[in-house]
C-alpha cells in the first residue's frame, strides 16, 4: 500500500471566495450616488481587494479571507512544504511542527499588498483537501477560514530542536482543527504516524 504523501502548495492566482456577495455587486452604481466620497473611496479600495461583503448579518461585515476550493492546477508548480518537512500535527494545540527548512521559505513569502493574507491548499498524494491562508499574527481577524500563523518565523530562537511550530486555526475565533469534518487529513496523518494527540 502506497504511503500517504502530504503537502501544502500555494495558489498560483487569488482564488475568489465562495462566502457573501462580490462587494461589487452589492454597491451598485445608484447605492453609490447617495454616499459621501470619503465613503466611495473606501468601497472602491474594497472593490481592488476582491472583498466579499457578508449580507445577512445586520451590521454587513465584510469578508477579506472567506472559504474557497482549488483545483491541483490551480495551485503552483511545487509545493511550499514538502511531505518531508511536515514532522507531525498535534491536534490539541492545533499546530503544525515542520522542519527548520520551512522556516526560510515560510519567512519569504512575498503577501500581495492588494489583498490580506497568501491562499494555500493542503493536498493528500495531490488532491487538494483542505484550504486557508497565510496570515502575520495582525491579520488574523481577517479570516473566515483556516489559517497559518506565520508571524514567529521571523525569530529562530523560538524553535526548539531545529522545528518550527505553526499554528493552525479557523475563523476570528481561533478554533482549533475540525477533526470530525478534516477525516482526510486526519487519517492521512494516523496512516504515516504523523498524528499527536497531546
């Protein structure tokens, strides 16, 4: 039996979120007459960030970081962390422990000034199962998905052991994994003993 390979790519495009309404659709061009060009001039900033714009909550929040899927061609040629840099994933801190060599790459990573956050997939012998973003520690209450805390990967001191721990979360509230709606990514880790529990 062929073991499970895992690996985290970047997109190679931003990929539009799936959650609320294009901001563009939601303020139309008679919406727009009645508001105060201060208010114009940010709407139209949100319309380059490829916002979305929640409806059904009272207050309209506005979606920077939504849900989305991938396809594997839609995501870069080689993977940002390769199978052999992930050491293991420990569901009760809700963290990745990758090897030091991701810590370059990950401190690299160019984020787009037009939008908040770097779109990744995780993907199981290349078939995309899981998606978020690549966020600093300041842009986490952007997100209304999964998302990679890359913000301590600019310091080398706080890895032990030549590892680097990275949090995964989901959402402005930081939940941890989804165990029960991750099975995939889950089983994939138990089948190459890369599972903590601790």
């Amino acid at each position: 039996m062929k073991e499970d390979k895992i690996e985290i790519y970047l997109t190679k495009e931003r990929i539009e979120s799936n959650d609320g309404v294009s901001i563009k659709d939601f303020y139309t061009e008679e919406k727009l007459q009645n508001l105060p060009d201060y208010s114009i001039e940010r709407i139209n900033n949100l319309i380059n960030k490829n916002v979305r714009i929640d409806t059904l909550r009272e207050y309209r929040n506005i979606i920077y970081c939504g849900n989305f899927k991938a396809n594997f061609e839609e995501l870069e040629r080689n993977p940002i962390i390769n199978d052999s840099e992930i050491i293991n994933f420990n569901t009760k801190k809700s963290a990745f422990k990758f090897d030091n060599s991701v810590l370059e790459k990950l401190s690299k990573i160019e984020l787009n000034t037009n939008y908040i956050g770097k779109q990744f997939a995780v993907c199981i012998n290349k078939k995309p199962i899981m998606f978020g973003y690549i966020l600093n520690s300041f842009e986490n209450y952007y997100s209304e998905n999964y998302f990679l805390d890359i913000s301590n990967t600019k310091f080398k001191n706080l890895h032990e052991n030549d590892k680097v721990t990275s949090f995964l979360h989901y959402g402005k509230d930081f939940r941890p994994l989804d165990t029960i709606k991750e099975k995939e990514f889950i089983k994939a880790l138990k089948n190459t003993n890369r599972l903590v529990q601790e």
